[in-house]
C-alpha cells in the first residue's frame, strides 16, 4: 500500500495555550500514537521546573493502516491513563491544564469518539492536532531548549514524521508524511526492506524545504531517544544527558543499518530500552535512514524538548522567548539555593578583571558558573567537589552542549576542591581538552577566592577589589579590613594567582 501523500504549510503563525496565563503549575497532556504522557510544570515560565513526569505506553494507534481504528486495547490503556492523569493534577492544584492528540487521534475513525471520552476522563478539553501545528510545536519547543538551533526539527511519533525547518529562532515551512513506526510495522508487514521503500517513495517531495547541507537535525520522540541511548552505551559516553547530545552522519548511518535488521528477540535484550518501545525501533531506525540519505544533513542532535514544551514556548510574550534558557535556570537555582542570591552576580563582577577582552560565550559561561557556585553548600564537606560537580552536570537546564555542561560542572567542582585535581575517573570531566579545563579551574579558583573573602555574605566583595598586571595578581584591602587577609585568603589567592602564571600579593593600605 502506498502511503499517502505528504502535506505541507507555512506554520507560522500562533498558537496559542488554554487556560489562564500566570504563576502556578501548569499541567500538559500528548496523546500520541504509541505513549499518553503527563507533564506538571511549576510555572508559566521560560525555564520552568518539572514537577511530576509520567508515560504510559499504550500504542493505541497499532494496526491502524489494516483496521482504520484505535487499537481496543489501547484506547483503555490511555482513559486509564487520562484518568489518573486528572487526579494527579487536581492533586497539584494545576492552574492551567492543556492536552493534545496527534496522528493517531486525527486519521482513525473512531478518533473522535476516543477523545470526547478522554476528554470526560481528563476534565477539559482535548485539541486535535493537525500533521501541521504538530511539526510547528516540536520545532517551537527544539528552540525553547536550543535557541540557536539550524536545520531539520523532525518529531517521530507511533504514527507519523512531522518535519520542520529552523533558523535564526524562527520556524519555517513544514511537512507531515504518514509513516510513523507503528504505521511502517503495519504497512510493510513487518518486513524492513519494504519498510525502506515506503518511506522513499514518501520522501521524494522532500526538497521543497530547501537545501539542508551541512546543517542538523534535530530528532524529537521516544524511537529516537532510544537510538541516542544505545549510541551513548555503545560508546560508554560519559554523560548521560539526552538533550543536546550529537551523533555525527556517518555513526547515525551506522546504528540505524544496525539496528533496523535486529530480531525482536535481540532488542528485548537491550537494557536500554524497555520493552514496549523496542519492538518499533528498528523503523524508526529505518526513518531516520531514509531521512539521512535523502538530506545532506551532518548530524543528529537529540532534543529533549517537544510538543509539550512548544506549547509553553509559543505561548510566551517575545520578551519571555528571548531570555537565554541556561541562564534563567541557574537564576532560578541560584533564587532557590543559595545562601546570599546578590552575591552571585557581586562575584561575577568582582572576578571581570581577570578575563580581559573575555568574548560573550565565555562571558555567558563565566555567569553560569557564578549562579551555580553556591550549590553545594548544604552537602556534607567530604562529597562537596564531586557532589556538587554531578548535581550541576546533570541538571535538567538546556541552551548548553555537553562540553558546556562539563566546563560548568568542573568550575564549581574546582570551586570546592581548591587546587585538586579531578579524579582519573573524570566522567563527564572527560568531554574536555586542554584549554577548556583551564578556564574551568581559573573561574572556579576565583570563586573559591570570593567565597573566602565573603563567607557567601552580600555587599562584601566590592570591599576587595582584583587587579593583574603582566607578573602580579594584586588584591587590595584597605586597613581597617586587613584581619580579612588570613592564611585562607593568602593562600587561595596564591593558588589562583599560579594558574594565571603570575604571583598573588594583597596590598593593605
């Protein structure tokens, strides 16, 4: 059977969220082909928290090319599921509430009758998405996470491949193809190769979303997610944060010849993938093949954010959108964390001197740091360094790669640990070379420096000022605060004098 034809429009234009905008939890439904998932937010906002995270498979769009309808099975799973979902968001007293269906939900017939029923259960009402809006929203939200992303946001779900273009912050045209993996098993019968086929007669209209050479795509959903796991384990990658992680061309070609020729029998054995998204994961390889070598694409980058959070982001003022999402959440950190929030940023200024001529990402990463530094402070001193490098490496921020996490993480680790070395068995300390360990070690030695001098108190640091010089990193105290200046303070000056290849000397006077 041959699929039917792709649509494609300009996807511009807003989309707006239910509900009332302001502060409180915010609580988001997608009813997809294969998963039901509920996602409470803490806020309205550009970063905001997760509160409560949760997925039920229910593949209620299995078998829908052969029957024309949900899968009974399925759809009791997902009112199951929509149930629940209602009562976990009364129980946080969600302020506004949003669902959506997708594929699925939109092509079967008995489509429509499943969600009045969800909709009952859920206690509101439930959007049906078209091939369209969903490719929009999944690209919205690959920008709320990386807002300097360019290329390809492709959304894979159970039952279709939305596909959209993006540059500069903005969407562009967008295309819907009908072959989602549960679709694909459905139509080729289980069968690889056929699956191959269909999905190149399906992309030959491809090329009217412009040249993609040398740009990224950026995979959104579940089937991928589970192909960036076993590339991590495959390689034993050191950090295992799926947003933002990349797989070059030529391994995403690789894996996906791998494992679109695996027996279910073999991916069940997988520990990195459950059970119930394994079986459809060879078609999802078998996508993203397919898309591959029809594009000139270089690589894959994962995103974490979809559908869910574009609805958030799209939803937002352009003033909200602007802010740089990396670093409203070390704010947001800092606010929430810290002994003395002001002095995170009295810190960043305080330590300017000391990267003269300092370019905006570096100056970007340098703040970062400064918001995160007070993280460990409630830990126990033993696991200070090591606890607060993997409290931060991990932490569910985005607008960050993965080197930038690691350069982040091993600043405010060499924040408590002085002139320590990291340990042999680096983790995601390994993600960096030379020069980015270097600046690493320089920002958190400083800091470490500040927080001797202030005790985490505000308004303390302008008392001290820094000054280098070509042979001299000076510190001056004038003399009615010279009982600062103890062996702490000499010390720690001396340290991070060293790693600027000069010699530390505080002035009284």
């Amino acid at each position: 059977m041959a699929p039917p034809a792709p649509t494609t429009a300009d996807t511009r234009g807003p989309i707006q969220m239910h509900g009332r905008k302001g502060r409180g939890p915010v609580a988001i439904v997608d009813i997809g082909s294969n998963s039901v998932r509920l996602v409470i937010y803490e806020d309205f906002a550009r970063t905001p928290a997760v509160v409560h995270n949760e997925k039920a498979i229910c593949a209620i769009g299995r078998n829908m090319v052969t029957t024309g309808r949900l899968h009974d099975e399925g759809i009791v799973l997902a009112l199951e599921a929509m149930g629940r979902f209602r009562m976990l968001a009364d129980a946080h007293k969600v302020e506004m509430r949003d669902a959506v269906a997708t594929a699925a939900a939109r092509d079967a017939s008995n489509g429509a009758e499943f969600v009045r029923k969800a909709e009952t259960l859920w206690g509101g009402p439930i959007r049906i998405l078209s091939g369209e809006e969903e490719a929009r929203l999944a690209a919205e939200g690959v920008l709320a996470g990386t807002p300097d992303a360019d290329g390809l946001v492709a959304d894979l779900g159970g039952g279709s491949l939305d596909v959209v273009t993006v540059r500069k912050g903005k969407t562009g045209a967008a295309m819907t193809f009908p072959f989602g993996p549960l679709r694909l098993m459905d139509q080729s019968k289980d069968d690889p190769d056929k699956a191959r086929k269909l999905v190149d007669r399906g992309l030959e209209g491809f090329s009217k979303l412009g040249d993609l050479t040398g740009r990224s795509l950026y995979a959104v959903g579940g089937a991928w997610r589970s192909f960036a796991r076993i590339d991590m384990e495959n390689r034993y990658y050191p950090l295992h944060v799926l947003h933002d992680y990349p797989i070059p061309r030529g391994r995403v070609l690789d894996l996906c010849e791998i494992l679109s020729r695996q027996s279910k029998k073999s991916l069940d054995l997988m520990k990195v993938v459950s059970r119930r998204r394994s079986e459809a994961l060879p078609y999802g390889a078998v996508v993203l093949e397919r898309l591959m070598l029809a594009t000139g694409l270089k690589e894959v980058v994962v995103s974490a954010y979809g559908v869910r959070e574009g609805l958030l982001y799209a939803s937002l003022t352009p003033e909200e959108r602007e802010k740089d999402p990396l670093l409203e959440f070390a704010s947001a950190t800092n606010m929430r964390i810290s002994r003395a929030p002001l002095h995170a940023e009295e810190m960043f200024e305080w330590m300017a001197p000391l990267f003269p001529g300092e370019k905006e990402p570096e100056r970007r990463i340098r703040r970062a740091i400064c918001l995160f530094a007070d993280v460990g402070w409630r830990r126990h001193p033993d696991d200070r360094a090591l606890g607060a490098f993997n409290q931060v490496v991990t932490a569910p921020f985005a607008g960050a790669t993965h080197r930038e996490r690691a350069i982040i993480a091993t600043a405010v680790f060499h924040r408590y640990s002085g002139d320590e070395d990291f340990p042999s068995d680096g983790g995601a300390h390994d993600l960096l070379n030379e020069d980015d360990e270097r600046l690493a070690r320089r920002i958190g030695l400083a800091a470490r420096l500040a927080f001797s001098l202030s005790a985490s108190a505000e308004r303390e640091l302008p008392h001290y000022p820094l000054r280098m010089t070509p042979t001299r990193l000076l510190l001056d105290v004038s003399s009615r605060r010279q009982r600062i200046a103890g062996e702490p303070v000499q010390k720690r000056l001396g340290t991070l004098a060293a790693i600027f290849d000069r010699k530390g000397e505080i002035l009284i006077g």
